[in-house]
C-alpha cells in the first residue's frame, strides 16, 4: 500500500542549521523541503550543497511572500536562485533537489527543462493564505501541464465544512499524484487524514518551529509518527475523535491512540476543531468517523442530533461521548465516571461520606461534579455567581447553595473539606491569582483544604498555586480526563483500557 510520504519543512537561518534539524528527525520523516526564503541572504548561494549534506530526497522552495513565504526579491533574481540550484547535476541522484516547487503562474522554460533533464520533479503549487479553494478537481488538473509535475494546492478553510468538501471532492482522485493542505486549526484533519484525501506528502516543522509554521498547521514529526501512528493509517483504519471550540489544546489524542496501539487496534482518533456540532457530525459521514469526545460548547447542542441516549445523558442533561450506529448517534456521559474516580484517587478514599463538599460554579461541568459528588455519598454546597443557578443545581441533589462572592466566604469556609473548582477561570492563565483568573479570589486557604480544579492546562492554575502555597492537597483536572477517557475508549472499541475486551 502507498502511503503519503511525510516532508520536514526547514525554516532555518542557515544551511548548517537546517542540516542539524534534518538529522535531529531524520528516522520520523521520508523527505525535506528547504525553504531557501528564510535563509541569511549569504547562505543562499549555497544551495546547491544542501541535497548531498543530508542525503534525504529535498524539495526546494524559495516562496514569495505573496504566497506566504518570506523572499523580498524580483522574480528575475529568483529565477537565478533557482538556476543555480538546479545546475551541474551530479551523476549521484541523491546529491540532487528531488523536487522544486514553482508557483502555478511561475513558468520559465529553461528551468523546467533543466528539472526535467535532471530528474527533478515540478511541484506545480497554489497558494491562498486567507480562503479555501473549491472545484479541486478542475483546479489540479489546469495545474498538471504534464505527467512529470505534481500540482499541490494549500489553502485556509474558513470552517470544518470547507474540510468536509475537501474530502469529498478528493474521492475520486486517482489519476496523478496531487499536494492537499488545510490550513490552522480547522485543517488539521487534512494533515493527519492525508491518506484519505489521496495526498501525495503531508508537511511537518520542528517542534520549537517559528509561528509562521504552526499558524499554517504543522504538526512536529514526532507527535505525527509516535502518537498519530501516521505510516498505519489506510483505508481499514477506524477513526475517532474529539470535537469542540476553539479546541486550542486537549491531551485525549495521546490516551487514545496510546490505547490503541497497546491493544493493536487499526484506529486512529483525532482533533476536528468545528463551529458547531452539526459541521462536525457532517464531517464525520464523509470521513467514517465512527465516534467523538465532544468538549465545549457542544456537550448540550449535541443533544438534539442524537437518536439515543443513554441515562447518565438524560440525568446530568449533557452528552460527552456519541457513537454512530445504524439508526443514528448514540450519546453517552462518561464525565461523572472520571470525576468520580478521580476523587476517590486523589483522596484515597472510597466514598465522600465524611467530606464536606463545596462546588464552584453550577454549569454543565458542575453538573456531573455534583452527580459524583451524590454517588459518593458526600455533602456539599453549590456556590455560584448568579444564585437562581445554584439554587437550581442544588436542589436535585439536596445539596445547599450560596452566592460565589465574599460574603460567602463563611460558608466556603464550612464546606471546605474538598473544593472542586468546575469554572473556566484560570484556563490558560499563568499569571498571579487576581479576580480574574481565580474564582475565589476572595477566600483564604488555611492549609487544610483539599483543592480540585477541572481545568488541565495549565497544570497549575493560579488558585491552585495559592492553595499550594498555603500548604493545601491540590490536583489538576487530568486524572479526571484519563477517568473518563479511559471510558470513552471501552465506549468506541468495546475493549477495557486496562486490557479485557468486554463481552
């Protein structure tokens, strides 16, 4: 079976850099591209060298800035650049460019035959920063002017929708090779799913790569081979995921397909960054993506596309986990499993019967917090912002309830054996704990408190680093992640993640 091939995109200063760079992640890549754009202007007229230094089929791209490179010369000088490049062939092949990229409206017919007598394949590329591209098809095949050029297109979809047509329209796309990239965070899927969109290469950039390239949507070549397990992704492959908004970070890709290689499952599961839950569900038929995690904002707009729901959805009113089936999507709630289990794992307990339990804040999170908090037999009180809202979530579990503010601060104090904090705030702060960033910014930690805040990134929030301070128990909410997680993936597989396939 072919495979797409994956290409370490070099933006280095220098040769000798992106020389270091290319033996760094020599074993997770097949190909280089050197982009001659970042280099020092007296490096470029070293070039040529670069193929026989790394001894890895090279492409060689000098991208304009029109196209979002970073090279500020005429076209007459580029042209130059590229001559020079391609000239005095070696009669060793590796010791050349295996490819040059040259842009769709960039046609100077010495260097094409000079690639063509030389055995280097055109890239024939388009370019659009800022918009996706439609009618593919017609696009790749006006860009193919002849069987040695490989037409490559890299665009910005604007929403998961304009990836689900790229898909779509890449199906029947078996008579040359082509180049596909989505840009940011909405193309992601077409990076790790290049196989599915017939792609000949996917791109990637080191690790500690500048902005440029992970604005574009490069992944690292590590992430790409040792989680992703790019090589073994094919048609058979299974494919999960995980979908919510912006869905800047999430650590659920590793545990999963983590979990599937220990168990030697053909799976792959993904992030599918979508606007909204009917675009991911949409992109889902037209990929097979047989499951998702779904994450904020959907957990409750995902209730009105499922055709079945399992009774912890239908009791908490929010759904974390949905399965195609033949009648539909099946929604499940694995969020009170992982907080339940990870409670009793940061406590050292079995149950909350001798705990008093104070809950910060009265969303959809404080929910399943307050429905494991029951389960455990706990006490607790539900403190939030606006009062009707506690009130409210307190009363289904005959819980009390108190203003988040301080005047509540007496109250906290009574229920502050164990404080699950279930707010947003202090996600992605790391700065000093002020109102802001610290939902309860108004109480002072004697010590004695047990502090547990949902949030995982970062993995020290700022009241957890105040609660620290003063010499409480904190945790972070990944172990309540890999709980739930661990759920999720018996859900998807029907195999336990700790190693029985269930009946």
């Amino acid at each position: 079976m072919k495979f797409p091939l994956v290409c370490l995109t070099l933006s280095g200063k220098t040769i000798a850099e992106d020389v270091k760079l290319a033996d760094v992640y020599r074993n997770y890549v097949d190909m280089l591209e050197l982009r001659a754009d970042y280099l020092e202007e007296d490096e470029l007229l070293e070039i040529r060298k670069f193929p026989k230094l790394v001894q890895l089929p090279t492409i060689l791209t000098i991208r304009r800035r029109i196209d979002g490179g970073l090279y500020n010369g005429g076209e007459a000088a580029r042209t130059m650049l590229f001559a020079r490049a391609l000239a005095f062939a070696d009669q060793n092949p590796r010791n050349n460019f295996a490819y040059v990229d040259f842009e769709e409206d960039f046609h100077i017919p010495s260097l094409q035959d000079a690639a063509f007598a030389f055995g280097t394949h055109i890239i024939r590329s388009f370019h659009d920063m800022n918009n996706p591209v439609t009618d593919l098809a017609g696009r790749f095949s006006a860009m193919c002017k002849t069987g040695y050029e490989i037409p490559k297109i890299a665009c910005r979809p604007h929403n998961l929708s304009d990836v689900t047509r790229m898909f779509r329209e890449c199906k029947a796309m078996k008579k040359y090779d082509h180049i596909l990239c989505g840009m940011g965070n909405f193309g992601l899927p077409t990076r790790i799913l290049a196989d599915k969109l017939r792609s000949y290469l996917t791109f990637v950039s080191p690790a500690d790569a500048g902005k440029e390239m992970k604005s574009i949507g490069h992944i690292d070549p590590v992430t790409l081979k040792d989680i992703y397990h790019f090589h073994e992704i094919g048609d058979d492959t299974r494919i999960f995921g995980i979908t919510g908004y912006p869905l800047e970070r999430t650590s659920s890709p590793e545990l999963h397909n983590a979990g599937y290689h220990t168990h030697d499952l053909n799976a792959v599961y993904i992030p599918v960054c979508s606007p909204d839950i009917v675009q991911a569900l949409e992109f889902a038929e037209e990929v097979g993506l047989s499951g998702y995690s779904v994450t904020i904002p959907f957990k409750e707009t995902v209730l009105p596309e499922l055709a079945v729901s399992s009774s912890g959805v239908m009791e908490i009113g929010a759904c974390n986990t949905i399965v195609k089936e033949k009648d539909g999507w099946h929604g499940y709630n694995t969020d009170v499993t992982g907080i339940r289990e990870a409670l009793k794992h940061f406590l050292g307990v079995k149950n909350l019967k001798h705990f008093r339990t104070a809950i910060i804040g009265a969303g959809g999170a404080a929910k399943a917090v307050a429905d494991a908090v029951y389960e455990l037999g706990g006490k607790a009180c539900i403190f939030n912002r606006t009062v009707l809202r506690a009130k409210s979530l307190a009363e289904e579990f005959n819980f009390k309830y108190a203003a988040l503010e301080s005047d509540s601060a007496g109250m906290l104090a009574k229920y502050s054996d164990l404080i699950i904090q279930t707010t947003s705030k202090g996600m992605g702060s790391d700065s000093s704990a002020d109102e802001s960033n610290d939902p309860l910014w108004f109480y002072t930690f004697n010590g004695s408190e047990k502090l547990f805040d949902i949030i995982y990134f970062p993995e020290m929030t700022p009241v957890m680093k105040r609660a620290l301070s003063a010499g409480c128990k904190v945790s972070n909410g990944l172990p309540m992640l890999k709980y739930q997680g661990y759920e999720q993936f018996k859900i998807f597989t029907g195999v336990d993640y700790a190693g029985t396939v269930s009946e």
